[in-house]
C-alpha cells in the first residue's frame, strides 16, 4: 500500500469518526464504529495504528484524542486538525519523493556501469572476466575496481539518504510502532523546575484538565507542526493559555511535552512569559510566539498557531525540495570519482586487454 492510499485511508476513517461525534455518538461507540479499541475514553496504539494504516497519522490521531480527553472536550475539531495536517504532510511527502525520483534513479544505475561495461565486453566477443581473474595483475583491475564499485554505492546511497531526510522533522526520529516517536528518553515525569515550584507553592501537580499531566513519562515526541495545530484547537475549544500548554503536553509527551507542561505550570502559577519560556528548546520557538500575544495582550492566538504551523510545512517543504535539486549536482562527485573509475577498470581495461592479448596470440 503506497503512502497515498494509506493517507486517504486514514482520512476516510477520521472523517468517519468527526461525523460520528459530530451527531451525538460517544467517543467509545464512535471509535467502535471503524474498528478501534477505546480504552479510558483514548484509542489504544496498537488498533489505531492497525486501523489507519499509517504510523505517522496514528501517533497524531492519539495525540489529539489524548488532548481531547485532558480538555473534555470533543474530538470532533481536533480530528479535523489532524486530518488536514495529514493531508498536509502526505502532499508534501509526494511532492519530496517525485522530486527526488529522478536523482535517486540516476544513483541507482551508476551502480550498474561496471556489469554493463562486462556485459558490453562479452558482447564484443571479448573475454573480461578471464582478464580479471588472472593471477599475473587482473586481480589489481578487479580489487581495484571492486572497491571503486562499493565506495561509490555506499557513497551515493548515503547522499540519497541525506536529501530525503531533509524537511523531516528537526530530531531525525524515526515513529515507532507503539504511535509515538522513538530515540529519545523523556526526563521526570515532572522536570525540576516545576518540582521545585511545587516544593514553594505546596503544588503537588501541574495546571492541567482531567488528571493533570504528572504519571509516568512517555519516551515519545511529535511534531512541532502537530503541537501547533494542537494548541490551536485546544485555544479555540476555550482552554487558557496555561491550560493548553499543559494540556498539549500531556497529549504529546515526551521530553517536549514536559517542557510545555512545566512552562504552563510556571504560568499557572505566577511566573512571567520571559521567565518561563527562558532556556528552553529553540524547536519550541513557533509555539511561544504563538501564544505569546494571547497572554500578554489577550489576542486569540488561534490564527496565528495555524498560520506558523502552515508556514514550518512549507520551509520543510522548501527544505526538501532543495536537497533533492541538489543531489544531482551531489551525486557528479561519486560518479567521478567512484563510478567511473570503477566502469574503466573493470568494464573497459579487461575489454582492451583480452582484445589486446586475443591480437598478440593471433
């Protein structure tokens, strides 16, 4: 199944379900209704994942519900979100991969010029591969030509390697069968900040809706674009700038939604925008800005958290689009120096010299 057919797959399955919760069907029923196990008012990972075909659409789809059941509010507009935001990437997606087709398919068959310089020289008549594997200097053409061959595909597949991850997500994280992020290992389910605000304030937890945002850590991590839709959809459903930080941050979990949480504790409880947002991660930037202006002059901060999510799509987009303009300048390099130095010595060399030797015995 091609990543087209599981995108349209997974967004006819949530339109299914935003319908469903839209007409009045719980959370449960409406999940039941496209195959999707429900446990505590959250789908489980492993039958969403199942269900939508696609571990990118997946982790997204339990972050939103995840948020939707800290908010208590419905799924509804946080599916369509996601929808669009999977709709998003997967164009996106498509156009990285047709950009990068063409040079891709060039490496590959810069692989293949030393068998067709062999095959060539068959054809001619000519005997190579008994130039090559005689003991009296042919083993010099073929190691030499051998370890041209395998230098230059190794060269050129991590070129390749190097432009499609390009626009992906800043970590370089691969998702994971359990729906989230895997490679990084969440800090303390409460950071050290927040502990320490706690230990001042006789907190025992974080601002947040149902239960909070303390438990055990989630080794995962999602998006930044996703967090901006998130906290778009959190913002426009009522919750306070605070709550959504800490809201999002449960939903999304990992090292980056214990720092939300612990800046929306910080808020919660007193502490100024500069301070609380001092020190934190750089790829968090577009989330602050977005907030920012609702939190110190009351603006809705909606418009803006999806117009910096549509804007990241696009410079990842950018971003990839580039690297795959520039692997075909990147790959002459390999080719030079790799490809065809390996096409003489083992397509052409043996060639001349079997015509050569076949000449001199004649």
């Amino acid at each position: 199944m091609t990543r087209e057919v599981r995108a349209l797959a997974a967004g006819a399955l949530l339109t299914g379900v935003a319908d469903a919760l839209r007409s009045g069907a719980s959370a449960e029923d409406a999940w039941r209704r496209v195959g999707v196990i429900v446990r505590d008012g959250v789908p489980t990972a492993s039958s969403l994942s199942a269900a939508t075909g696609d571990l990118s659409v997946a982790s997204a789809v339990l972050a939103a519900a995840r948020l939707a059941h800290e908010l208590g509010a419905s799924a509804a507009p946080v599916l369509d979100a996601v929808l669009d935001s999977a709709e998003q990437d997967a164009d996106a997606a498509l156009r990285r991969d047709t950009a990068l087709a063409g040079p891709a398919a060039s490496a590959q068959v810069l692989t293949w010029l030393p068998l067709l310089g062999l095959l060539l020289g068959l054809a001619l008549g000519a005997d190579p591969v008994a130039v090559l594997l005689d003991p009296d200097g042919g083993w010099v053409l073929l190691l030499g030509g051998l370890g041209s061959a395998v230098l230059g595909r190794g060269w050129s597949r991590r070129l390749v390697r190097i432009a499609r991850a390009a626009g992906s997500p800043p970590d370089g994280i691969a998702r994971s069968p359990d729906g989230g992020w895997s490679g990084l290992t969440a800090r303390a389910s409460v950071p050290g900040r927040v502990r320490a605000l706690g230990a001042r304030t006789g907190a025992r937890g974080v601002v947040g809706g149902r239960g909070g945002v303390t438990g055990p850590p989630r080794t995962s991590e999602v998006e930044v674009t996703l967090v901006l839709d998130l906290v778009a959809a959190a913002v426009a459903s009522g919750a306070s700038v605070p709550r959504t930080l800490a809201a999002v941050g449960a939903a999304a979990g990992g090292e980056r939604g214990a720092v939300l949480a612990e800046i929306g504790a910080e808020l919660g409880w007193g502490a100024s925008w500069a301070e609380s947002w001092a020190g934190r991660d750089p790829v968090l930037d577009p989330v602050g800005r977005a907030l920012r202006a609702s939190w110190e002059d009351g603006a809705s901060p909606v418009a803006g958290a999806r117009a910096a999510a549509r804007a990241l799509r696009r410079a990842q987009q950018a971003q990839a689009l580039a690297a795959a303009e520039r692997l075909g300048v990147r790959l002459l390099l390999p080719l030079a120096l790799c490809h065809l130095p390996a096409f003489v010595l083992l397509g052409i060399a043996p060639v001349l010299v079997s015509f050569v030797g076949s000449g001199t015995a004649s």
